[in-house]
C-alpha cells in the first residue's frame, strides 16, 4: 500500500511536470504509462461517469456511439441543445452555472499514437514523423465551463496558465493552446501530428492545437467550446445559414478576427449572435491554431 501511495505521489508529479509540455518526450514514457495504469484505477473517479477504462490493445469504434467501446457517450437533458446536439464521446451535464464535461479523452479516429498493436492504429502521413514513444492513454479529465459566458473586463487572462486543457472538442477531446514546449514552436511540432492533426503528449493527453480533422476540415462546423465558455469554429463562419454555398472565413462573413481569433457574429447555433472563435491563423504558433495567446472571457477550471 506504502507502495502504491509512493507511486501515486510520483504520477501526480509526473502530471504536473507534463501539464503544459507537449514536446515529444521519450526517455521514461513507458514507466509513466505503466504508473498510469496501475494508478487508473485507483485516483480517476472518472471512470463511474465515463465507461471502462480504454485499453489501446483492444480499443475499437463503437459504431452505434461512433465514440471508443465501453466509453459512456451522455449529454444531459438540460444541457442547451448546441451541446446535447453536438458532443459525444464524453459525459455532459449542468451543475449550478457551469456546464461540466468529463473525458477519458480518447479520440474517436484511427491514429498512429495508439500503438501498432491497436485496432485503431493508423501510419503517420508521409513526411511526418512519431512524438518520441508518445502514446494515447485514457485520462480524468474534468472541465467546469461558465454556461453564462461574458467579456472579460481588465487583463485577460493567458492560454499558456497551465491548464490541464483550454478546451474540448464536440467529440469529446482536449484543446491545447498556441504554444509549443519552450525551444520549439507548434510549427515544428506540427510535424508530429497524426492523419486527424492530434498527437499526445508524454503522459497520453492527446490534443488538438489545429483543426481536428474528425470534425472539420476548412469548413464551418462547430469545433467545441473553449473554458471560457465560448465556442470554438472551423475555418469559416457560416453567415448564420444552414447552407455552406455563402460560408467564408471571418471579415467576409461577419466582423474580422481580433487578437484572440474571436468575433462576434450569429450563427445557426446561435441565431441571435454570441461570440466565437475560428481556427485561424495564429503569430505565436506559425500555423494555424484554434485559440490564441488570451481568454476572451473568464476561464473556468480543468482537472486531470
Ligand atoms: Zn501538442
Ligand atoms: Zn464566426
């Protein structure tokens, strides 16, 4: 038991070393996804929300849930219907003024990070090349988001906090900001992402800095909503009709961006207009990501 605790210790550690760094890692990776899990099952209280625990080895697509089998997909009743219509893979439910999402956090596309021994596993595109040993594993992940957002007044607050997560996409995965580990830049380590435009990072949180590829890809479609408690969009803003022939990227259909890739504008979802984000080009990044440097609102709280 003693010893279990000391492993404990040393995960939450490893976690919070592995917070805010996404460069490929190699060196003690494997006994990091061994702490995990060990250690899974132990301090994830997830696991009663989100299904059983995804094994890599077995993990195949759910085609009923189109989410990971035995990953439970629920949006509560009284969740807004751009959310209950919209997002999966994850458990989502209102608690007080805040919407709350718990996440295994494991994607619902093939990728190269599962390991070649998993159903799901899928060669990098060509020119690509691997995040160290780097791998896919199932986490905790727990987002309490405003369900009111509003403006932050003042100083806003940065994407590079380190937060567990700064948002979660409609299929239920992990949204990284515009920076890369200190050295590198994203534009580098773009060169990581799998087929979908994933990868993980050296504790398995995979995440999206650009446009998940499941979801959309130059179009208008919802891509999740960050903790601040705005939505997140693909490239172009869908001028508030269901049609996409007048979709167009922001300052043709709407106001242009200002510095945190946000504009207010409606949209179907939000037919009387609401601030959003776009995947758009980012200076920090040199790519394009799906938030910039700041908040436009006040960010709610991540776990993992
Ligand atoms: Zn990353
Ligand atoms: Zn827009």
């Amino acid at each position: 038991m003693e010893l279990l605790k000391i492993r404990t210790i040393a995960l939450l550690f490893v976690f919070g070393l592995a917070l805010t760094q996404c460069k490929p890692k190699s060196d003690s990776d494997e006994e990091t996804l061994l702490l995990l899990a060990a250690a899974a099952s132990k301090i994830c209280v997830n696991n009663s929300f989100t299904g059983s625990t995804v094994v890599n080895a077995t993990a195949t697509l759910d085609t009923n849930t189109d989410c990971i089998t035995g990953m439970t997909s629920s949006m509560s009743a009284d969740l807004p219907a751009w959310i209950r219509n919209n997002f999966k893979c994850a458990v989502g439910s209102v608690s007080g003024s805040n919407y709350v999402f718990r996440s295994q956090n494991v994607p619902n596309n093939k990728s190269f990070y599962f390991g070649t021994s998993s159903p799901m596993y899928v060669a990098l595109a060509g020119g690509q090349k691997s995040a160290g040993n780097n791998q896919i594993a199932s986490q905790c992940l727990v987002y309490t988001i405003p369900s009111s957002p509003a403006a932050k007044s003042g100083a806003l607050v940065g994407t590079q906090s380190g937060y567990a997560s700064v948002g979660i996409t409609v299929n239920g995965l992990a949204i990284f900001n515009n920076a890369a580990a200190p050295g590198d830049t994203l534009a580098t380590e773009a060169q990581t992402f799998d087929t979908f435009n994933g990868h993980p990072q050296s504790s398995g949180v995979y995440h999206h800095h650009s446009q998940p590829l499941n979801v959309t890809n130059n179009n208008a479609n919802l891509v999740g909503v960050l903790i601040d408690g705005f939505p997140v969009y693909g490239l172009h803003c869908d001028n508030g009709t269901a049609g996409t022939g007048d979709d167009n990227v922001p300052g043709t259909v709407g106001p242009a961006l200002d510095a945190n890739h946000g504009h207010t504008a409606a949209t179907v979802l939000f037919p009387g207009g609401i601030y959003h984000y776009h995947f758009a080009s980012d200076a920090t990044a040199g790519i394009n990501t799906l938030i910039g440097s700041s908040f436009h609102g006040t960010p709610g709280t991540v776990s993992n």
